[in-house]
C-alpha cells in the first residue's frame, strides 16, 4: 500500500500526506511546501509516508 501512496505522492503530493495522516499540520506544511516548488513538496511528502 505504500507504493500506491508514494507513487500517489509524486503526482499530488498533498494528496499522498492527506491519505497517510489526514488533514493536519504536515497536510498543510505540504500544501505550502508544493506552492513554493513541486519538488519540496514531494520530498515531503515521501518523507512522511516512509517514516510510518
């Protein structure tokens, strides 16, 4: 299933953190992180779905 979400997570990144912890505060640093450059947000995102 985390693959899904990676792959996911490489696409939409805020949608990737979304399906591994919901709407809270990494969902939102992502979102702000993807606005400022499609790549942090997607180190982000891939950071958050690894470390579970």
């Amino acid at each position: 299933m985390d693959i899904i979400r990676i792959i996911i997570a490489i696409l939409l990144p805020p949608l990737g953190v979304f399906l591994q912890v919901g709407i809270g505060k990494h969902f939102w640093i992502n979102i702000v992180l993807t606005l400022f450059g499609y790549l942090p947000g997607i180190i982000h995102a891939v950071y958050i779905i690894a470390k579970k």
